[in-house]
C-alpha cells in the first residue's frame, strides 16, 4: 500500500517508554505528531530461582521486555537449548546481545508461536518462558497439552504509572490513541475514570487484536476501535493509514 501521509494528526503512543521510539518515528515521517503517553511501566523483577538451562529443552521470550530482563538474571545459554522469540522485535532484541532466534513465527502471539511446525509435539520436552509477572496462559497451558513441562521466569512487572494533571491534557489533545496490550487498555479506561477525562472514552483507538477491542466496549468506550491485521507497529502504522483513508472518504461523502 502506498504511504499514507498524517498530515498532522496527533497520534498517542502509549507503549512502555523504551519500546516507543520505533512507532513514534514512523508517525513523525508521514507528517503526524506523535504523542508519547506509556500507559504501562516496566519495573526489573527479581525472581526466586532460576532453573538449570541445561535441563531445558526451549527457552522462550515473549517479549523485548523479557528479553531484556531475562539475560541479565539467566547468564550464558546453552549452545543445544533452543530459542524462542515471539515477535520480530523480540528477535532483533536477542540478535542485539548475539543470540539466534530459533523458532519464529510470523504472527506475533502466542497462538502464532503454536502454530509453529517445530513445537506440535513436544513429549517430555522441558520449557521455560520468560516473561513479565502475570500474563496469558494460552501458551504454557497448550505446549502442556501436548506433552511438554513449562516453567516460567518472570523479571519483570508492569505497573500503572503515576499521572499528572498535564499528562490526562496531552490524552484529551489526541486524535487517535493506539493500545497495544490488554493491561494498558485497562490502564486507559483509569485514566478516562479521572475528573476530566470522560472525553477519552470517545476517542478513536487502534489496537492489536480483537480480544482488546472486545475489553475497549466491555469497559466502556463507545467507538469501535480500529484492529490491525497482525500484532506489531508495522500493521499498526498501516491500520492508521488505513483509517485516515477511510476519515477522507467520509468526509467527501
């Protein structure tokens, strides 16, 4: 599809601090302003016992958080254990300390990661997930199903931040605010809540997946948020090129 310009628009951003930058550039270049509010932090998270990599099989990271985190507590890996990264950007994080993703998918989720021919049977494998603190089941409960023992790892959680009265102002200033998890849906849905906010629960929004969007109308926004085809800023930023399309249609009708 041909580059779409923003033309101005103002787009909230709301990933984790340092995982923002990549998604703000590419709005700036099509001529939008992008709007950094995290709805999520992240916070380092000890765990309390770190099994022995070289009785796993697979080890997985579900995200650039996890990854970060995870390497710092995990030490040098074994050269047999296989690595899973979901998501390109997850990857790149791995490829960036030198290490090879060995299985990953296309699609940027759990249910990608176990569409993956290599994980179909996995009897009396040993897996450990790296992840942040609470999360989706779907993963570790179906690599269960078919024959594997999972551990998780969890160095991380994800806290809501500490808002100021200016931050709710640069919220309501936004034409369109992207969400790209469950917890900073329902983080958004906080701040709606403050004295001043009820704006927010009209505003347009475009998300990740339907399970979000479902959460959004649960919770109480009133336009149906736009989805993008896949996880990931590229399909994002293509799910907002799209709309703006669809905002010009509109308006020359």
């Amino acid at each position: 599809m041909p580059e779409v310009e923003l033309q101005g628009l103002s787009v909230l951003v709301t990933r984790p601090a340092a995982q923002a930058q990549h998604l703000s550039e590419a709005i700036l270049r099509l001529g939008g302003k992008a709007v950094a509010l995290p709805l999520l932090e992240i916070q380092p998270r000890a765990p309390s016992a770190i099994p022995n990599l070289r009785e796993m099989d697979i080890l997985i990271f579900v995200s650039a958080n996890a990854v970060e985190h995870g390497l710092n507590v995990l030490g040098p890996l074994p050269a047999a254990l296989l690595i899973g990264a979901i998501g390109r950007a997850t990857a790149q994080c791995l490829a960036a300390s030198g290490i090879r993703a060995d299985l990953l998918p296309t699609r940027a989720d759990s249910e990608g990661f176990l569409a993956l021919p290599e994980i179909q049977e996995l009897t009396g494998k040993k897996v450990l997930i790296v992840r942040g603190q609470g999360g989706r089941e779907t993963l570790a409960t179906q690599m269960r199903a078919r024959g594997a023992a999972v551990r998780y790892l969890e160095v991380y959680r994800r806290v809501c931040p500490h808002w100021r009265a200016e931050d709710l102002e640069t919220a309501l200033r936004a034409d369109v605010i992207t969400v790209t998890s469950g917890e900073a849906l329902e983080n958004l849905a906080r701040l709606a809540r403050l004295p001043g906010g009820d704006a927010l629960w009209t505003k347009p929004m475009l998300v990740f997946h339907q399970r979000i969007a479902g959460r959004a109308r649960e919770l109480g926004f009133t336009l149906k948020p736009v989805v993008s085809a896949k996880p990931g800023d590229e399909a994002l930023l293509t799910a907002l090129q799209d709309w703006v399309n669809q905002q010009k249609g509109t308006e020359r009708a």
